[in-house]
C-alpha cells in the first residue's frame, strides 16, 4: 500500500490546476478581448436580473430560460427568412449579414420579451395578489426554470418537428470571424466588433429608459416605493410588465449575440450555465443597480478568461463565481450596490 504525504497533495492539486502565469501574461490582450465580448453577453442577461430584482425583489431564475428561448427565437428567424443550418457560413455581404442579423435579433428580442411577460402573467402575478411570501416566489422560479426546459426537451419537438428535443439544433450561421484589425497583439474580429457595439447600444439605451423617460421614472418610484408610487397615480402592475418585458428584450439580444460567439449548437438547456454567470455578473455588481450589472459582466468575463489559462479550462467557472464571492466578502453589496429606486436622472 502506497502513502500520499501532504507535500504530494500539494503537487498532485498544482499540477492539475496549473498556475501557467506566463500564459496569461503572453495572451493578456487577447484573453481581455474575449473576456470583454463575453462580458457584453453576460451583462445584457444580467440587467434582466437586475431590474426584477429592484421592482419586484424577486430573483427570476427563469430567466436563463427566458435567453434559452430567445435562441430559439433568432433561429426561428432565420428559418422564416429563407436561412437553413449548414455546415459553412452563409455569405450575403456586410449589409445583408446586418440586416439579417437585425431581423434575426428583432424575432429572438420578441420571443424572449414575450416569454418573460407570460411567465410574470402566469407564475409570479397570482402570487402577488395572494400575497405570497418571497420564499414562495423562489420557489416558484426555479419550478418555472425546469418547465421551461422540459417544454423544449419534451413538448416542442411534438409541436414544431423541427425544433427542440434532446439534440442540440444546428445554428445559422452568417458570420465567420474575420480579422478587422490588431490591438497590442490581439485580433479584433468582426464577432467582437459586433458584439461590443450591440451590447453597448443596447446598455446605453435602457439606461436612457431608466433615467431619461416618464417610465423609466415610474420604474425607479415603483422600486422606491410600491404602496407611495400607486397613490401618486402609477400602474404598478403595468410597470412590473414592462420590466418584464425589456429583461426579455435583453436577454433576446444576448441569445444571438452568444450564438454568433459561440455557433456550437442550440439546446432546452443551453441557458442554465450562463443564466447562472449572468446572475453572478449581476450581484457582483449589486443587485438592483442597473450599472453594476453591466460592469459586473465586464469583470466575470475577463476574469475567467484569465482563469481558464491561470489555472486550465477545466476551472473556468470555478473561477468566475471564487471571485464572486471575494468581493462580496469585502463589499457584501456588490461593487455598485446601489438600489434601482436611488438611481440618479
């Protein structure tokens, strides 16, 4: 019988792991490119989070299926326009792969916002109106996380042949990532361009909502103070919609962008992982401030890019959610933990 002594441990758990700083030092641009096009993808998910959260202090963890489906949606796009899976990228030009692309987003944006306000509808409005507690309404987020998949794996496939099931559903795709330009070494592709400028069009736009509109203002007073903003004459529950709806939205947009990032395939659950990131993004950002999902998905993306080659891909996620909880440990409210209610016009 053999004896592992600690010191073996100790090299058995370094060899696994790796520690290749070098690597990382080698790559750090090009890691910090990708960790900034991910990041994009987590951050539009995780304002979804986020502005449940803050109306409603409710954690939607449905909402990784909400994204799910909204990869649905963008594929069902495409298909409508005349788009079939293939092995090779289409090529249709620059405008016509943006239109498409558009189109392809608009479809996913509205099957995603759509989905979102249904489930609000069906699974969280009766419990407000009973006046269910918050364990109720976790409860029942998960529930609806795992009907949500179950749909997909079991029933979509009855409904639409072509859809759904357990086999991951070959993407369109229109883009092949091409070389645009170099920064310090690292390649700028045309994915990442895409990438950034959606999702920073999109940030900059709802944050305008939130700060800049009558309902945007009605968000904040209903975060603020239910009871005080129904009394001064605003729809609480056409709030709660419409917040629904724009996470929705949101994370319509992320669908395609993560399928254009990452063309592996479309599957019932494919969302629960990055559900789960985006959720991270957005505490670790402070849940309920719009911003700080938006920077928390920056950093969760960066991070684990780092991480994957620090320590071996292997330990990517373990990564991404150990420095979740370090900075919480410090900062018990997230880097910008400042309520949706208190944020500034």
């Amino acid at each position: 019988m053999t004896t592992t002594t600690w010191a073996d441990s100790v090299h058995l758990v370094g060899a696994s792991i790796g520690f290749d700083y070098q690597a990382v030092f080698d790559n750090f641009w090009r890691l910090t490119v990708d960790g900034v096009a991910y990041g994009s993808i987590y951050a539009l998910v995780a304002v979804g989070y986020t502005l449940v959260y803050g109306v409603l202090r409710l954690i939607n963890f449905a909402h990784s299926e909400v994204f799910m489906l909204g990869m649905f949606g963008q594929l069902v796009g495409l298909m409508i326009f005349g788009f079939a899976a293939a092995p090779d990228a289409y090529s249709q030009g620059v405008v016509l792969t943006c239109v498409y692309l558009l189109l392809a987003m608009i479809v996913g944006m509205l099957v995603s916002g759509g989905v979102a306000v249904g489930l609000e509808r069906v699974a969280y409005r009766p419990l407000r109106k009973r006046g269910a507690r918050p364990l109720s309404f976790l409860i029942t987020a998960i529930g609806m996380s795992f009907v949500l998949q179950e749909f997909v794996h079991f029933m979509l496939p009855k409904l639409v042949p072509s859809l759904g099931g357990p086999n991951a559903q070959q993407p369109i795709i229109l883009m092949q990532p091409t070389k645009q330009f170099g920064f310090f070494g690292a390649d700028i592709t045309n994915i990442t361009i895409l990438i950034v400028v959606a999702a920073v069009a999109l940030a900059l736009s709802t944050e305008m909502v939130i700060n800049r509109t009558r309902f945007g203002r009605a968000i904040r007073a209903v975060a603020q103070d239910p009871d005080t903003a129904t009394l001064m004459g605003v729809s609480r529950e056409r709030v709660i919609v419409l917040t629904f709806f724009i996470g929705g939205v949101l994370a319509g947009a992320a669908a395609l962008l993560y399928t254009v990032k990452i063309p592996n395939g479309i599957i019932y659950s494919g969302g629960f992982i990055l559900g789960i990131k985006a959720f991270s993004a957005a505490v670790l950002g402070g849940i309920g401030n719009l911003r700080g999902a938006l920077l928390g998905g920056l950093i969760l993306g960066v991070v684990e890019q780092y991480g994957q080659i620090l320590f071996g891909t292997q330990w990517r996620d373990v990564v991404a959610f150990l420095v979740l909880v370090l900075v919480l440990m410090v900062r018990p409210t997230g880097i910008l933990g400042e309520s949706l209610g208190r944020a500034r016009a």
